[in-house]
C-alpha cells in the first residue's frame, strides 16, 4: 500500500482557488433543439481528473451502501483514507478498485436499494442511464465543519451519487437529497446543485447546520424557457412556504431564527442572506461571471458589472435568452475570459506579449468570504469562467423525444474549456474508454487522455495569440464531426434498440469509444504539431523554418526595447 502523510482538516476554509466551479441549466424550453441542457466546469486544481463509469447494480435483501468522505472542495481526511487522489477506492465501480491505493473507510452506512442505475462519476454525480443531470459549485456558507460518524455523513458529492443510483427525475432527487440531509446530517461547504431530467429542472442549495448535526437545505424549480446560473454563491433568495416550486427542510426556520439569522417580522427568509457571508475570495469572485453569462445569454437585458455588494439583487435567479442556445454555444460559453469587455483578460500587461488569459494566484490572493470582517485584500484578479486549475467541463443534454440510452448525452471536455475539444458519451453505454478513467495528475502519461488536452493547454501559453487560433480549427473541426455522427448513430439505433437492446448497447459503446479515441489520438499528434511549429519562438514549417515574427508593436512600445544599446557611447544602455 502506499503510504500517505498529510493533515486532517476538520474545520473548513475554501482557498482562493480551490474547487471553484461554473454551473448552468438551459431548460428546454430555451434551448434550440429541445433539450434539458445541465453543465458544469469542475476547476479542481490538479485534483483526480478520471471520469468513471459505475454500473448499475444488484443488491441482496439488507445490504447497506457505505457513505465515504470527500477530499474534494473540503480537505483530506486520512483517518478515512479520503485523499484528493484517489478520490474512492472501492469495488463500487471497476475503475475505482485501484488494489495499490488503501481502500477508502466509511464514514457511514445508509440503507441499500434493491438495484441501483448505473451513471458517469467525477469529482460530483454526472449523469445517469435514465437522463439525470447534476451540475455543482461550491459557495462559502457561515458554518464549515468537518465530518463525523452518527451526525454528519454527506457531503453534496456522495448525495449526487445516491441520487443518481436511485432516481430518475428531478423533484425525486431533490426530495431524497433533502432527506438524506436531515436523516444523516451534511457536513463543508455551502453547495449549489443544479438537477435536471429531460423534462424539468432544480436548484438545491445546502449548508451545514449550527447545531451540528442534519442540515439546511432549499430547492428551487428553474421556469421552463429560461436559464439559470451559478458560480460559487447562493442564488435562492426569498423562501414562500406557499410558492409549490420552492421546497426547503423542515427545521429551516426553525434553526435560523434560533441562532439569530432571521426573524419572522424580517418578512420572507433570505436564503443567501441568512446562511452566507455572500460572495467569497474578493468582491466580483462569483458575481462577475454571473453578470457575463447572463450578458451574453440576454444581451438586451443590458446588465450591469457592477453591483452595490455581495448580495445584489440586479442579477435575477433565471432568465429567458435573447436566442435559444445549441449545445455548442453552451460549450463556447465556457471558453470565455471576458473577451470585449472592460474585463477581457487577454489584454494588458498581465496577458503579456500574446495575450495569454490565465493568472496565476498565489499566497498574496484573499482567501474566505468577502464577508469576513478579518480578511484584508491586497489585490485581486478577475475570475472568467475558463481557468487554467479547471480539471474537466462537461455539457450534459437530456432528450424527451428519444429513449434513455440515446437521449442522455454527456460532451465531455478534459482539462481547461477555453483549450479542450468536448467529446460525447450516450446515457447508454455500459463502459468507458481506459483513457478516461485513468489520470495521476502527478504523473505524465500517454494512456491517459487528460494529459493530452492538459499539455497543449500549457504549451499554448508560450505564444496563446497564435496557437489559441490552431486549438479553435481543431475544436470546430472535431466537434462538428461528433455532432455530424451522432445523427447517423441516432438514426440506426432507434430503429434496433426495442428488439434487439443488448445490440443497440454494444453499438452504442463501441462507436463512442472509437470517436472518443480517435479525437485524442489526433491532440497528441497536434500537441507534437504545436511543439515544431512554434519552437524556439518562431513560426516553423518545412522548407520555411525560424520565421522570426518577434512581439506585437504595442507590448513593444510598453517595454525596454527602445533604451537598449544602439551605439558604443559611454551611458547608453
């Protein structure tokens, strides 16, 4: 077994930029084809990157289903064997029964069903074989506590899987999360998790409770033909007990008021108000990309960046789009770093030369909630929704009008989305390439397929103006001829998968798994292709090397270029 030190983290602060994720649900009413669309981007700090598949399962009268700890978001807990990486071992899914990692321990154990449905796993539930959709964010919230056996078992990890184990809807998964909050206690961070089936979709927020022990939790149905974000703060605001698309625990009102965060004569409970500090990191972390999706979802609403504080209501909990989106737009609105604004973070002299967008953040960042009287900022950098620490994106859609195993679509993106190529799995397959559910992020390797993506998104930054433009003609290329396949792939299994289902599965698994394959084979061989051509700072091609193209004027001018030595006179530079 290998050995592992690290410190317990009992109670809990979230770094500047630890596990700091975007969500958004397109319901199908505002999207172009129809479908329920659920993303997320999962900005993990190089945390275990492997997508995996958990087969839908068997079991006897009595059995119990172990609850583990999760590292991610809220620290390593060793006295478990929870670790950023692994995130589970155990024989809950093939991929997950690494023999050579110590076998994660149960903080608890809960009920099991009779048979439970088999789903996509990440950091977070993904999707299930009955079209259910998680996204996730984490939020700050006033009590971060740790876990503990008896009192507090779940974090909204481990309630994302139950729900797809055992659900098929929206309202059932919110409903069961719901109980398994107040039944086994919750304990983290504040979490947003969007829920959507093909038909109707969810917000459900929680965070721990002061009395240590259940938890508290809200939901919130999305409009159809509308359009919801998040992006690492509470978006529930006021709670009607009468309102039938709000539902929230039973001892929500209860505790707040006890613990002096609300008082009936207040009015309606405040949500965000009464179980937060509002945003965290620094002001704008969360409300400036809320503010950008929405921009370029609705740009006639003509939103403002900028905001009285934290707890603005300028920025409404869903909206309807200017223009119903396709799936590729939601995966282009991933890409973004404020590109034309104020904001854009490809100019200025923290861009450099060629107008790289990622900051690196460092032990000067803040840290906490902005609402932290202690907290004191130096500085900060504006926080786009594509981020250099992002680990994987996925855009999910849901499909009415097509039986489970071809409507459930997960277009899964490995490493950062501004520089990835977002790869579709049907609901229905029952395996995932080898490449996928393999990934130590402390070691290079060619088998698997994250590295591939995470090595031409560090090797564009060496000149991103130019290789930027190269990753745009493979995104489009790729993408579009995964979008041109799936129609014949659709088209041929509808017509087999009623007689002949076992058939339709394998064809199902097999065409993604070589679709899959051959778009990875093609990165490394254009990650070999960027290497030449852009080598030593030229641009490179055979019979045509070391085409010296130097830097743009206006960095130029912004340099010391101009007073270097241009004669042999004493005091000139």
């Amino acid at each position: 077994m290998k050995a592992r030190t690290v410190c317990a983290v009992i109670l809990l602060l979230m770094a500047a930029t630890s596990f700091a994720c975007t969500t958004l649900i397109v319901t199908k009413g505002a999207s172009a084809d129809g479908s329920m669309i659920v993303a997320h981007s999962d900005d993990n700090d190089l945390s275990d990157q492997r997508i995996i598949y958990v087969p839908a399962q068997d079991h006897e009268p009595g059995s119990l289903r172990p609850v583990y700890c999760t590292a991610v978001a809220v620290g390593e807990f060793p006295q478990y064997n929870s670790f950023i990486y692994p995130r589970i071992v155990s024989s809950r899914a093939p991929a997950y029964n690494t023999k050579e990692y110590l076998p994660s321990i149960p903080i608890g154990m809960i009920p099991q069903v009779p048979h439970t449905y088999a789903y996509f796993d990440g950091s977070y539930g993904i999707m299930n074989e009955h079209q259910l959709m998680f996204g996730e964010c984490t939020d700050g919230a006033k009590i971060q506590i740790g876990p503990e056996p008896g009192r507090r078992i779940f974090y909204s990890s481990e309630l994302s899987r139950v729900a797809l184990e055992r659900c098929k809807t929206a309202r059932e998964a919110v409903e069961l999360i719901g109980f398994l909050i107040e039944e086994y206690g919750y304990y983290g961070t504040g979490e947003t998790l969007p829920v959507a089936d093909p038909n109707e979709a969810w917000i459900i927020e929680m965070a721990p409770s002061p009395e240590g022990t259940g938890g508290l939790w809200v939901a919130k149905r999305v409009p159809d033909g509308e359009v919801f974000v998040a992006a690492n703060q509470f978006r529930i605001r006021e709670i009607d007990p009468e309102d039938p698309d709000i539902l929230f625990g039973k001892t929500l009102h209860e505790v707040a008021e006890k613990y002096g965060w609300w008082k009936p004569e207040d009015g309606l409970l405040d949500w965000l108000r009464t179980v937060s500090l509002g945003e965290y990191n620094h002001p704008y972390y969360s409300l400036r990309r809320v503010w950008r999706l929405f921009s370029l979802i609705a740009p006639g609403m003509d939103l403002s960046p900028w905001v009285e504080d934290g707890f603005t209501r300028e920025y409404p909990f869903s909206i309807k789009p200017d223009k119903k989106l396709t799936v590729r737009d939601v995966m282009n609105l991933y890409r973004d770093h404020y590109e034309g604004t104020e904001f854009d973070l490809t100019k200025g002299i923290a861009a450099g030369p060629f107008g790289y967008p990622d900051r690196f953040y460092g032990p000067y960042d803040g840290q906490g909630d902005v609402g932290d009287p202690s907290r004191e900022l130096g500085g900060a950098w504006e926080r786009p929704i594509s981020v250099t620490y992002c680990g994987y994106t996925y855009v999910c859609q849901g499909r009415d009008w097509l039986p489970d195993q071809l409507g459930g679509l997960m277009w899964i993106g490995l490493d950062k989305p501004a520089d990835t190529c977002f790869i579709p799995f049907y609901a229905g397959v029952n395996a995932l390439p080898y490449s996928l559910q393999v990934c130590d992020t402390s070691k290079f390797s060619r088998d698997s397929a994250w590295w591939a993506f995470n090595f031409v998104s560090n090797w564009a930054g060496l000149k991103y103006s130019y290789m930027h433009e190269d990753i745009k003609l493979m995104q489009e290329k790729y993408e579009t001829l995964s979008l041109s396949r799936l129609q014949e792939v659709e088209s041929y299994v509808a017509g087999i998968i009623s007689t002949r289902p076992e058939k339709a599965v394998k064809y199902l698994t097999e065409f993604c798994a070589g679709n899959f394959d051959e778009i990875v084979k093609a990165w490394w061989a254009f990650s070999e292709y960027l290497i030449v051509r852009y080598n030593d700072g030229f641009i490179n091609e055979k019979g045509k090397m070391a085409q010296p193209v130097g830097y743009p004027q206006d960095w130029l001018d912004r340099t010391d270029w101009s007073e270097g030595p241009t004669s042999y006179e004493k005091g000139n530079k």
